[in-house]
C-alpha cells in the first residue's frame, strides 16, 4: 500500500486509510487519497496561490481519510463530514505528520461554520441527497467572492451532482478530466427567483402499516421508503422478556431498533451508527415512537464505545460500501466486535445478501450459524456467542 504522498506545496505527506490494522484483501491496497484529491490541490497550488497566502476562511467537506485537511492545514480549515470514520483518519494522519488537531475546527454534518467563508472544497459524496443538505446548509455562509470548488473521480460524478450546484449555489461547470477525476466550479449568486430557498431535509417517511412515523436527514440510507432487507429483518426480529440490552448496530434511522423495543418493551435499547445524522435520526425517532424506554445513542466506529460483554442480542444490517468502495471489511468488523460486545448466550441477528456469504463468516467466529429465514435474495442469520 503506497503511503506517501506528494503535494503540490512542496511536502510529502504519510496518509493511510482507517482504521490501519483492519485493512485486509484488496482494501490493504488502498490509498487513503486518489486522484480526485491530486487534481484539487494542483488546482489551487497553480490557480490560487495567492489567495491562499491571505489565508481565507475555509471550510473542507466530505474529506474521507484527510488528505485535502493535511495539506491545506495551515488554512486552520473547518473540516465538516458527516462520518466519525472521516473524522478519526484525519485526525490519525494529521498526528502522522506532526499536525495537532486543535489546528483544524472539528464539525459534523449537522453543524455549520461559526462565519462566512472565503473558500469552500467539497469531495462531491455519493449521497446526492447529503450534498444537497450541505450545500443549503453552507449557502447562508457565501458571498460573491467565495472559491467553490467541487471534486469527484469521473464515474462518481453525475450531472445531477452539477444541477445541485446550480440549483443551490449558483452557476457551475465541471473542469476536464484528469487521471479519471473532475472538478465542478460554482459561482456564488445571490437569491433570485431560480434558487431553491427551502431544503427539504430531514424528510419524513410514513410507514402506516408498521405506524411508524420516521425522520430521516439527508445522509440515512433508503430514507425514501423502506428497504428491502429491512423489510424481510422486521418480519423475523427477536422477543425476549425481561431486561435486555439490545443493539442496533449500523443503526441508519433507527427502524430496528424502535420495533425491537416495541417487541420488548423492558429491554434497554442502544443505537450507534458512524453517521451524525443516521444517530440523530434515530435518537428523533425513538424518543416519538418509545418515548419511556431506556434508549442510548452513540456516533462510533462500530461498537469501540461499548464494553465487552455487555449485550445480550445485536441487531445488523451491515453495509457493504464505504463510499464508493465495495467490500465486507465493514461487515467482518461489526462481527468481531458483536463477538466481544456480546454476554456468554447473547445473539448476533444479522440480515444479508445472499451472495455475500455471510453464515461462512459468522460460523468461523461464533462456531456457529443458524439461518432463521430466507428468500430469493436475503437471508437472516443468527449466531450464539
């Protein structure tokens, strides 16, 4: 895995992707940067030189492991995402090269800066819904001299990520493509009758045959109707009797969580998730629907914050993407750690592809897997530690 990388302010840099030592297969190759991050800080280095000099008011978005943050560090910029995993790479690469993270205003995605900004670089995310939050989010912040710049590999980039420019900000366009990666350049205009001035986030979404009411911000995965998985785990979920503590362990809106208390209403309810808004989501959600059971809500890699042996049934629907990158390494992490959490007898339920193999995992960890249900496309499993 190559860890050095060179930028274009005359400094090579040591980044490396989080968490370090859990990087197995194909994701050990990895660079914690691509060329998306090369092609912005070229930009700048050749475009703006100068006006970096005056250290303008800067705020860096969606920056995965941190790499736009280091280089760009002596702007003491904002750095705003909506991950904890985003959050704790830069911080460990800016340590990594000598940086302390007091120098950079720490915010996730439901906090905006304290003042206007003179320069604003967003690594376009997959979620289009979230860019659109972010952009309405920092549009009050703009003036006619702000520096918005966009940056994105070529197939992560579509013409609607452009509109949403457009449509919120102002007039944009995107660069030529260099190894595989595009800027977009917006142009701050004032509010005019073309402008979308009201964003549509946190939406909400009606379940009434669940009656179920949820709140969803604009980073929760399938926050426009149920998905699928969800919807064949929901018809399987565990009911114990007694005072159990239950986790729902990638919690996004909190939809499994909520129906397990439902089912068992003694039981103490923890919800985490590496998303702000997928946590707060859920913490709205709960408090509607179960307002007088016991419910704690962590932002977390995985279940770092949970001590070991402290659960008795772990709910996870876990993702098989960071991003753009495909993978199980999410997954084989949340079982680890479910391994650890979980009280001698506790229950690992897992929904998954079937393609994913998944019953494979869980049997070499756990030394054993149930299938509790499947269709043509998911199956349910659990697993006893």
């Amino acid at each position: 895995m190559e860890i050095h990388f060179q930028s274009p302010f005359q400094e090579t840099l040591t980044l490396e992707r989080f968490p370090r030592s859990k990087a197995t297969g194909r994701e050990k190759s990895l660079r914690a940067w691509d060329a998306a991050d090369e092609y912005l800080l070229h930009h700048l280095y050749d475009e703006h030189r100068e006006f970096l000099e005056q250290k303008p008011t800067t705020a860096i978005v969606n920056d995965t492991f941190g790499a736009l943050t280091t280089a760009l560090r002596q702007l003491n910029p904002c750095f705003i995402s909506d991950s904890f995993l985003a959050h704790q790479a830069c911080k460990e690469n800016l340590s990594t090269n000598g940086v302390e993270s007091s120098q950079i205003h720490w915010l996730n995605s439901l906090q905006v800066p304290p003042k206007p900004l003179d320069l604003v670089l967003i690594r376009i995310p997959k979620t289009r819904a979230l860019l659109e939050d972010q952009l309405y989010r920092l549009r009050p912040l703009l003036h006619d001299k702000s520096v918005i710049i966009g940056c994105a590999m070529v197939k992560n980039l579509h013409a609607n990520d452009i509109q949403a420019f457009s449509d919120i900000v102002g007039p944009s366009h995107s660069s030529l493509a260099q190894k595989k990666a595009r800027l977009v350049f917006c142009h701050y205009q004032s509010e005019s009758e073309d402008h979308q001035k009201t964003s549509p986030y946190p939406s909400e979404l009606s379940l009434p045959e669940l009656d179920l009411k949820l709140t969803n911000h604009a980073n929760v995965f399938s926050q426009g109707g149920l998905d699928i998985g969800s919807r064949f785990f929901i018809q399987h979920l565990p009911e114990q009797q007694g005072e159990k503590d239950i986790i729902d362990l990638g919690c996004g809106n909190g939809l499994l969580g909520i129906l397990a208390a439902r089912a068992n209403p003694q039981a103490h309810l923890h919800f985490t998730d590496e998303s702000y808004m997928a946590v707060a989501s859920a913490q709205v959600n709960m408090h509607r629907h179960n307002p007088e059971q016991q419910a704690n809500f962590y932002v977390d890699n995985c279940l770092d914050a949970f001590a070991s042996n402290s659960a008795d049934i772990i709910l996870n629907n876990p993702p098989f993407h960071q991003q753009h990158t495909v993978g199980d390494h999410i997954a084989r992490r949340m079982f680890k750690d479910a391994k650890r959490v979980l009280r001698a007898g506790g229950e690992l339920w897992v929904v998954g592809n079937r393609h994913l193999n998944y019953h494979q995992q869980l049997k070499r960890l756990f030394g054993n897997c149930e299938l509790i249900a499947s269709n043509k496309k998911f199956v349910i499993l659990k697993a006893i530690n």
